[in-house]
C-alpha cells in the first residue's frame, strides 16, 4: 500500500516495436498481483530517441511482497538503460 517512484533513463534505436520500463509486483507466494497487460510503468517508447528521463509513480497493492523491475524491448533494435530508481515517496 506504500507509493514509490519508479524510473531513469532510455535511449532506443528502434526498427519497430516498443520499449517500456515496467514493474511487476508478487504476493507472498511469488505469484504476480497485476495481470500482464496491465503491468504499472512508465511511458511506451516507439522511436528512436536520445537520452530521455521518464518515471512514474506507483501505489504498490496491499498483498504486495516483491516486486520485479522489468526492462522490456519487443520488435527489432537497440536500447539502453541508466540510472534506474525505486524508492519510496517520500524519500525516507
């Protein structure tokens, strides 16, 4: 129940697809909470960009243990990822 920012830095070159930094959060016996289309996370990145800062906030559900940060690329290309966070907010 506890809120957390969730984020850092993306470059893509991109031939199509998608990238997106996701969070995936599990109960006490490792079973996920969210079905997977519906994973909180930051934006969905279709083109190739420079370096971009994205984040987002995120309200973890009550039964939530764990919590698996996942960094997702689909289709043809390349990306890169730095820096990336999860803290509570407010920063403790």
């Amino acid at each position: 129940g506890r809120t957390y920012r969730f984020g850092g830095y993306v470059r893509t070159e991109l031939q199509g697809g998608a990238v997106q930094m996701l969070l995936a959060f599990v109960d006490r016996r490792g079973a996920f909470i969210h079905e997977v289309e519906k994973l909180p996370g930051c934006r969905q990145v279709k083109e190739t960009q420079a370096w971009v800062y994205d984040s987002v906030e995120v309200t973890a559900p009550k039964e939530a243990t764990a919590v698996d940060i996942r960094l997702l690329i689909t289709g043809k290309g390349r990306v890169w990822f730095d820096n990336i966070e999860f803290y509570q907010v407010p920063w403790e």
